[in-house]
C-alpha cells in the first residue's frame, strides 16, 4: 500500500491523516488494557506509577497482589463462581444458538427474519433493560438468586454471537452434503453429527469462545439476577474497585487479559487447522 | 433393454405433478415406466422439470400430485434416506472433512457392517474406478475427474439397484467428459444397475442410454432410444433440440399413406414423411437433417420433388464440408457433406439443386 508516484497532495494528505487516525484508535483501545498490566506488579497499594518503578527498580515489582488473589477467600469464592457458571452457560448457550442457526437456515421456515431478531435482541438491547426485564421475570419464577438463574442469563446473552458465527459458517455449507448424507441412508440425527457438525465446527468453537467469554465478563446482569452466593469475578471487582480500592483488581484484569487472549488465540488456531481439514487451504 | 410394459416397471411415475408455488406446474402429468437395468436419461433444456423429476425419484422434493413407485412399492411418502437409491450429484457432493475411504465407507456404516466387510467393499469399488490409490486423500486433493470417480464409486459401494445421476459430468472438460462417458456406459453395462440420468447435453444423452426421454414445458416431448430420437422425432422441438436441424415452414398440399406435398412459403412443393399432420391444409414445420441433404444428382433419389438452391457460404471443417445454402427463403439452410475423395466443394454463389429421401424429410408440427 505504499503511495503511488502519481498521487496528488489530497491524496497525499490523506494517506499520512488515515495512518495517524488508525495509530490513534489503536492507542486508544489498546493502552488501557496494556497499562494495567505493569501496574499490576506494582509493590505498593498505588493504581499509579510509582517514581520507583518508573526508574524500573527491581524493588518497586512484586507479586503480591496475585499472591493476594489467590489466597483471599473473597476472590476465590468469585473465581469459582465464575468457573462453576461460564462453562455451563455456554454449553446451554451453544447447544441452543447452534440448533436456532441450523433451523434459520432452511429456507422452508416461516418468518425467519423476525425469529432471528428476537433472539439477537439481547445483543442490541441496552443490557441494564435486559437485566432489569430479567430480574423481574425470574423472581416470578423464583429463579432470581439461584445459580440457574444466573447460567439461564447468562446463556440467553451468550446465544446471540453463537447464532452469528454459525450461520456465517451455514452461509459457505454445500447444502447437497445433506441430501447425499440422506440418499447414502442416514437419518437427519446421523447426518447432523457426521456431516454438518464437523464442517460447522469452526463457527461454533467461535461462537462457544464469545459466549464463554460473555459470561466470564459479564457484571451488569449478574448484579440483577444473582446473589451473594453468585459473585463472579467481575462483580467482585466491581465491588473492590467501590468500597476497598485494591490493587488486586490490577492483578485479576491481567489475568482475565491473559486468559481472554489464550482463548483467541485457541481459536484461531482451531480455524486454520478446519480450513486445512477442508481443503480450503493448500495442507 | 427398453420396457413399456407398466406392470413389470421397476420405476414408474404416474400421472405425477408438480408445482413449487401452488400455480405453475414445473412437472405436468408426467408418466413414465423405466425397466429394471435400464440406462434411461431425461434430457432438456433448463427448467424444462427433468431435474425436478429426478429430486422426485430420490425423495428431495415431494410430487403434488399421482404417484411414483420404485419396484411396484408407492414411495411418495418414504423419505429419502429410506429410498436405498444411489445418487451422483451434480458437484460430486463428496464430505471435505472425510478422505476418500471414509466418504465411500459411509453408506456402509450407515448400514451396519462389519468392519472387514466394509473395507473390502471399498476397496473393490475404488478399484471399479481405477482410484485405488487414492483412499487417504481427501477430496480438495483430487481433480474434478478424479472427484467425478470417486463420487461414482459412492454411490454405487452400497450396490443399490437404481443409481441417479444429475448433470454428473457437467463440470468436466471436453474430452474428460467424453471419456467418463464410456465409462459410466460400460459400469452400468457391467453392474445391469438401473440408471436414470439427468443432463442437458444431447450428445451425452444419445451416447449413453438405452432410451431418452426429452423434456419440455413439464412434459415428455418424446421417449425413444437415442437412434430413433434423432432419426425419428415425433414433433418439432425434439427434431430442433436434438442434433442440427434445418426447418422450412410450408402447409400440407395432400396426403396419401406415408407421403405428403408440403407448400413452402415461397410457392415451391416438396415431397415429406407425414408426422404430425393430419390433412390438407394443416400448417407444418419440414424438418430435414443436414446430412441428409443431397446436391449431387447420382445420388439424388429418382421421383422427389427437388429445390432450387444458392450457395451463401462454404465451411471446411476438416472430416466433412459445411455448406449454408438459401433455400427457399431460408438463409440458414445447413447441407453437410463427408469430406470424401470425389467430394466436391461448392462456392459461394454457385446455384444447385437439393434433394433427399423422403423419409428423412418429417412434416411435423407447426409449433
């Protein structure tokens, strides 16, 4: 993309303009995430730099704010909180948007418009009008405070990026795979797991990651519909960030960074290798 | 080979229908009785409804209307993958995710068998299609034709009795085509499998089948082994569709038994084979091939009428000599002669004098 010798001065202008504004928003979206991390080994119970660690003195480091994550019962309630409802959510999450892709896709369904954007909704809809709508509904239920109130939210959050990616996958599926799956004798159940599952799994792994990730993030419809007994992680930091401002936040954000990044990068790892699978790419 | 009988029909349609949107019926009444081992292929142009037949067969698309019935059972309300038919698609259809071995070992796992059962059954039927090597690769790693094969073998590892095949070859290059042609030809021949085939190219459908059927407008125009189709059409699309064709429009003058003078346009009268007329007066379409044209008086036959020709333009095409003649107001009158020793080239403007047998020349209808 280098300029070309016969740009005019427009052209040059904004060719250096366009590469400042991308600098720019990356600055912006990247540095608040990046700053934490160092700032997480700070040694004392600062959220700023300390002159001592500016002049990068082995001193002004440690570990004892993850030292305290990891002993302090708080924190540790609220990881496991947050291990014991994640994984559940996206299993409920994957299992439904998967099985609302593969049903959208056929043509034959009624309204299949108006169906998919109900179910996207709460990817649109301001999520505090979720979790108050939610609130409400689940203490009639008597599911507001319990752990499957919490996975159930958390799952109907998780549906909508699972739904997305596999459709995106359904778009590029060769329909008469199926039909050839029927005409050789197998029944649709057979032909869902041997033949479209594998070719959509991509899209799925995708779709489980972010709604993995949704749940694992999530504060807003957690404070609503849980309870003290369903602190999550990112409630507990909510809270220490009010009422006990401790550097262990630091500590717990780059750890969620870290784990967020290994998820993605599992991902992409996981695409490329299906690609190959497929031929799509020289193996 | 050819079976008419309805009774011993292995597949039989009857009085079927049907339509997508509830108004326009894309198959109109089609019936049709295909004998067991038979090589029957319904050849069209798009949208004439011999796909849509075919997905019928198979249990893809269900009829609106009559019955379809695979070895005297109705199989209207049977799905798909209870039908045992084999099928070869029109872009193979092959599973990306399996290799060649999984992908025909498939059908067979489906069914159940044993495990030595299936890889010697996998084995013989790669082996049918030279591909024997080729059971670890995948299909991204095969050509089109290699592809082709392989999607063959699938469809016929777990030995069903009717196989069909839609547009199989369409993908291919010329000469891959032609080849695979014989191929599939001499399987069917080999295996006494039924067939039924599906492809918009006549001369694929001339050389294979023991019988064509040739659709248009939802209907069977005519059904007739490839010899009599193109020699004998029973109406002007199929003289038209199959083959080339020259036409010249004109109305009967008389009949009498299988003779008939047609008027042309222009005044001139010929000699014709009534087809598709039925009186005097009736308007007509005189179809008469290219080959059958003859301008040399020695082998002209005796007591025809003959027309007066011009030479507008004279092709060399190596084996045989193409000659576009203006005959009797026609400016696209095709003449073909082998390219022989005593052969002689015409040039443009030299005026002749056709003729021909009046048995190739079909009065058909005016349509």
């Amino acid at each position: 993309m280098a300029l070309p010798p016969y740009a005019t001065t427009g052209q040059r202008v904004w060719f250096w303009t366009f590469r400042a504004i991308c600098v720019a928003i990356i600055f912006f979206l990247i540095m608040p995430i990046l700053v934490v991390i160092p700032l997480s080994f700070n040694a004392q119970n600062f959220f700023t730099f300390t002159p001592e660690m500016l002049r990068f003195e082995p001193g002004a480091y440690s570990l004892r704010h993850y030292q305290d994550f990891f002993t302090n019962p708080d924190w540790q309630a609220a990881l496991w909180n947050s291990v014991r409802i994640a994984p559940v959510a996206t299993l409920v999450a994957v299992v439904l948007g998967t099985l609302a892709a593969v049903g959208l896709s056929q043509s034959h369904v009624p309204f299949r418009g108006t169906i998919m954007a109900i179910l996207i909704s709460p990817m649109i809809v301001p999520l505090i009008i979720s979790a108050a709508g939610m609130y409400f509904f689940y203490s009639r239920l008597g599911l507001q405070g319990s752990y499957w109130g919490v996975v159930l939210a958390h799952a109907v959050l998780g549906i909508p990026f699972v739904i997305i990616t596999v459709t995106a996958t359904l778009v590029g599926f060769d329909k008469s795979l199926v039909r050839a799956a029927a005409n050789m004798g197998a029944g649709p159940v057979r032909t869902f797991f041997k033949v479209q599952m594998p070719l959509i799994l991509p899209g799925v792994i995708s779709g489980a990651l972010f709604a993995f990730i949704t749940s694992f993030d999530e504060v807003v419809v957690v404070l609503f519909v849980g309870s003290a007994s369903q602190k999550t992680l990112p409630w507990q930091m909510f809270i220490g960030l009010r009422e006990q401002i401790s550097p262990t936040i630091l500590a717990v954000a780059t750890i969620l960074v870290a784990i967020s990044v290994a998820l993605l990068t599992t991902l992409e790892l996981l695409r490329r290798r299906s690609e190959k699978l497929r031929g799509m790419s020289p193996g | 080979m050819a079976n008419e009988r309805g009774d011993a029909a292995f597949v039989a349609f009857e009085h079927v229908q049907k339509s997508y949107d509830g108004e326009t019926l894309v198959v109109k009444d089609l019936n049709l009785n295909i004998g067991k081992g038979e090589f029957l292929t319904m050849l069209g142009p798009s949208g004439s409804g011999k796909t849509t037949c075919l997905m019928m067969l198979a249990g893809f698309e269900t009829a609106t209307h009559g019955e379809i019935r695979l070895a005297g059972r109705p199989i209207n309300s049977v799905p798909p993958h209870k039908r045992g038919i084999g099928m070869v698609f029109q872009n193979y259809a092959l599973f990306p995710h399996m290799t060649v071995g999984e992908n025909l070992a498939f059908p067979l796992e489906v069914r159940k068998m044993s495990k030595s059962e299936i890889e010697s059954k996998v084995k013989r039927a790669l082996d049918m299609v030279q591909m024997g090597a080729f059971a670890g690769r995948r299909p991204a790693q095969m050509s089109g034709g290699q592809q082709q094969r392989i999607a063959l073998a699938r469809a016929l590892v777990f030995e069903p009795e009717l196989v069909l095949m839609d547009e199989p070859l369409g993908a291919l290059d010329k000469q891959l085509r032609e080849h695979m042609q014989f191929e599939i030809k001499h399987l069917h021949e080999r295996l006494g499998v039924t067939v039924v085939y599906v492809t918009h190219d006549q001369s694929e459908a001339l050389t294979m089948s023991d019988r064509v059927a040739v659709f248009n407008d939802g209907r069977i125009q005519q059904l007739a082994p490839p010899e009599d189709l193109y020699e004998r059409p029973t109406n002007s699309f199929v003289a038209q569709f199959i083959g080339e064709n020259n036409t010249l429009p004109g109305s009967v003058e008389a009949i009498s038994g299988d003779r008939c003078t047609v008027k042309l346009t222009d005044g001139s009268v010929i000699d014709a084979l009534p087809v598709n007329v039925s009186k005097p007066g009736d308007r007509t379409l005189v179809s008469i091939r290219p080959e059958r044209v003859e301008f040399r008086d020695d082998r002209m036959p005796a007591d025809t009428h003959k027309l007066e020709a011009e030479v507008l333009e004279f092709i060399y095409m190596g084996d045989s000599f193409r000659t576009r003649l203006r005959v009797a107001g026609n400016d696209n009158f095709i003449m073909k002669c082998r390219n022989a020793v005593d052969q002689r080239r015409l040039n443009a403007g030299e005026k002749v004098v056709i003729g021909w047998n009046v048995a190739d020349c079909r009065a058909l209808d005016a349509a």
